[in-house]
C-alpha cells in the first residue's frame, strides 16, 4: 500500500549475487498474508522466482504461521 516501486525494487534485487534474503517485518497475519500475495503477484508480473518458491504451496491463513519458506542458502 505505499509508495515504492516493486517492479523496480524486486528487479534490482534480484541481480543481486549472492541473492540476499526478504525479510517483510511489522505486520499481524492477516497483513502478512495480502502483503506477500502482492510481493509473489509482483514478482510473478516481472519473471521474478524467489529460492525456494517451487515447494511453496497456496497461502493461506491455515499455513501463514507456520515455516513457510525454504530458508536461505
């Protein structure tokens, strides 16, 4: 819901190497979940793959608590 430039954000990062790791921080479970839908739908548009992103199921509130990423290499 602000105002930085995902598109431009999550292309540079991702030219990053090593790739650095993503952390979204202050939000309560329901926030968390719309806001990494938005990150994954942003990344999706601009052919962006996160590590670990191939073993990740939908999310949902059931699972949003729970480890939900594979941690960083």
């Amino acid at each position: 819901d602000g105002v930085l430039d995902y598109n431009a954000y999550l292309g540079a990062i991702s030219k990053l190497n090593p790739a650095p790791t993503m952390m979204i921080e202050h939000l309560n479970e329901s926030q968390l979940i719309k806001g990494l839908k938005f990150i994954y739908r942003k990344a999706e548009e601009n052919d962006i793959v996160f590590e670990g992103s191939q073993n990740r199921g939908e999310l949902s509130d059931e699972n949003a608590s729970q480890e939900y990423f594979a941690p960083h290499q």
